[in-house]
C-alpha cells in the first residue's frame, strides 16, 4: 500500500517506539497522522494531531474512531510491561494490566477502526507484537502471556479482514532501546529501525515484520521440538 498522502492513527504515540512509527509516517509522506493517547498534551511534536484515547475505555475508543473516520493505517503500538508479575510471586495485578492494555485494548481498537479500514479502501493494521509472542518469560510472564494472546489476534484478524482489503501486520522484536527497556542491560536495537522496517512491510504488502536477529532465531525454532532449558 501507498503510504504517502494516507491518513494514520498510531496509538501511544507521544514516545518510544509510538513516537518512531508517527515520525517515519510523516517521513513517507503521511497527509495526516493522529497521535492516539490518554493525554493529548503530551504530544510535543507538531506534525502529529493528538487525539485523545485510552485503549482501556471502550467509551474513548468509539469516540477516536468517530474522530478518526479519514484514517488508512491503523497502527497499535499502546503497551505496557506488566513486570511487577513474576513468575512465582508478586500480585497478580500487573499480569491483568498487560493483558488488558496489550491484548484487550488492541482488539478494540481493531474492532472499533475495521469498519473505517473498509469504507477507506482497506489500508492497514499494524500490531506491535514482540518476540515474548513464542518464548516463556519467568520475570515477566503477564507481558509475555498477552504478547501470545496479541499474536493470536493478529492472525484471527488477518484472515477476518482480508475480505475487506485490509492488510494485517504483526511487528516482533527483542528488547527496543526505549523506557520500557531501560532495566536491562541485553542488547537493544532503535525504535527508528523497528518503524522504518514496519515502513517497509506496508509499502512491500508485507504481513510480518522480524525487527532483529534474536527474533528471526526464534522465530525459525518454532518448529523444533520442545527440548529442556538451554538444550
């Protein structure tokens, strides 16, 4: 698809990777780019139109697709961490934050912009996924877990709207070098890469993008037996 002289609506878009993918939008050529957050002060840059939405809020969600009814690109990038869930201790409460905003908040979002995609010729959704989507996470298996369910979406939202024109895209990466990440010291790459390439996956009618080396690894092992840790 053409991303010059589209309209698109990126959801957390007032920093990290959110911030990276309105950036190169408006870079290729984007007429209009709405910036989907809870507070639309927040949103400094001023090629970005704020747009207030809380992913959480079915209320908000409607009233940003009412908004938004121009939009061709749709991309869900709002997420949060959750990683005060561990494994074996820690309230379950982070683990319910992360599915609620990761995986519920994308699914209505996705449901309340399908109709929209399809009166505007199809365009496309984006959701950024991550390589936790297919590796077990001890030290944050809330995240993990609605990363999976994510994924899951991404793929029964592919084929649901594939009659319309819209073409689905799932984004995975390993650890992004944003605020979200800063309590690791493991290798990162930049935001900007994972929106350029999530760039190149739109004009290419690309489903998937493998932002990272780790991610292509893992992703490539799917298929192999399940083994012990480490084997």
């Amino acid at each position: 698809m053409d991303i010059k002289g589209s309209v698109a609506l990126v959801t957390g878009a007032n920093r990290g990777i959110g911030r990276a993918f309105a950036r190169s939008l408006v870079d290729h050529g984007a007429a209009k780019v709405y910036a989907g957050v809870r507070d639309p002060a927040s949103v400094a840059d001023q090629d970005l139109v704020p747009l207030r939405l809380d992913v959480t809020d079915q209320e908000s969600v409607e009233a940003a697709a009412a908004t938004a009814g121009d939009v061709s690109i749709v991309i869900n990038n709002a997420g949060i961490g959750g990683a005060s869930t561990r494994l074996m201790d820690g309230s379950f409460d982070g683990a319910r934050r992360a599915m609620e905003v990761n995986y519920f908040g994308t699914w209505a979002v996705s449901r309340a912009f399908a109709p929209v995609l399809a009166r505007n010729g199809g365009g496309a959704l984006v959701n950024m996924l991550s390589v936790a989507s297919w590796v077990g996470q001890p030290l944050f298996p809330g995240y993990a877990a609605s990363k999976a369910a994510q994924w899951s979406l991404t793929d029964a939202l592919r084929q649901a709207l594939h009659a319309q024109g819209t073409l689905v895209v799932g984004v995975h990466a390993g650890f992004v070098d944003t605020d979200l990440s800063a309590w690791t010291d493991a290798p990162k790459i930049d935001a900007s890469t994972v929106a350029e390439l999530t760039m190149e996956a739109l004009t290419g009618d690309q489903f998937e993008v493998l932002a990272d080396e780790e991610t292509r690894r893992v992703k490539a092992a799917l298929s192999q037996a399940v083994g012990a840790p480490g084997a």
